[in-house]
C-alpha cells in the first residue's frame, strides 16, 4: 500500500528537509515520467511531468510514497546535505513500443528548474547519447551512498515477500 501526500498533510512529515539530522537514513530510488523529452547542451528538459515524484526503497525499510514534484526539486535548495552539494545519478530511460527508442543515458543532475509541468535539469552525461527530443521519459534518481536521504521514515511499510 503506498500513501499518498495531500494538502492536508504536512510536508515535513513526509519528506524531511536536508539539513534536519533527525531524518532517517533512506537509500530510496525516485522516479519521474514525462509525456516528452527534449534536450541541448549540457541541459534534458521532461515535457508533462507528473505531478509527483514516486520512491520506493529495497529492504531493510520497502518503503513506498509519493512526493509533489515541486518539493523533490527543494531539495537542491542550499544545504550541507543538499543535492547541490552531492548530484545524484539518474538513468534516463525512453519508452516506444514500435523498437526505435533511444539506448538508456547515465546522467549526473544538477540545477533543476521547474515551470509549471516542465522540468529542465544541467545535465553531466556519464554513458549513452541524448536524442534532441522524444516522446514518453522516464527518470530514474539514484541517491544511494548519500549520508542523509531526504526522505523521512513515515512511508508505507510493504508485507515482506514470502519465502518458498
């Protein structure tokens, strides 16, 4: 089951921010989707991103949840455990059922900028090419290894799989 954020809830209940120590350690991996895809120098643009960013993490927590997509971009307001300080990894991932989509590109995030559902991120890419543009995205977020996740611990808890 996954909870989902309201506006009846508070923010800093479900994400905690970057520079609280009272926030507990998360390895969670985002996702963004988009409905388009552009890109320029050193710069990938999602075109109709959804209103939240998903996360999920593996065991030991298997937590689930949604964040809005405005305050996944927060976090890299400044801040000793901000993502200016640390970018994350992310794959960019294309979906196309006709078999023409562009390989999966490993990129280093940086700067995002948010207008309305568009959502443009300074880009290092590591491996793959970028198309100048394509249609439906996915963005895969990786912050492992960093010292504080900014996700807090009030997710939903997954049954664990059952075994055998």
């Amino acid at each position: 089951m996954t909870k989902n954020w309201s506006p009846g809830d508070r923010l800093d209940a479900k994400v905690g921010k970057t520079s609280d120590p009272q926030v507990e350690r998360i390895d969670a991996l985002f996702v963004q989707s988009a409905t388009a895809f552009s890109s320029g120098p050193g710069t990938i643009t999602l075109h109709g991103l959804a209103d939240s960013t998903v996360y999920f993490a593996d065991r030991p927590r298997r937590e689930i949840g949604h964040i809005p997509s405005h305050r996944f971009v927060q976090l890299w307001e400044p801040g000793a455990n901000s993502f200016a300080v640390d970018p994350p990894n992310a794959v960019l991932s294309f979906l196309d059922e006709e078999g023409t989509a562009p390989e999966d590109a490993a990129l280093v995030l940086r700067e995002p900028r948010l207008e309305d559902d568009t959502l443009s991120y300074s880009v290092e890419i590591l491996d793959g090419n970028l198309p100048p543009r394509f249609g439906p995205c996915a963005l895969f977020i990786d912050v492992f290894g960093r010292s504080l996740s900014p996700v807090s611990s009030s997710g939903a808890r997954l049954k664990p799989a059952k075994s055998g």
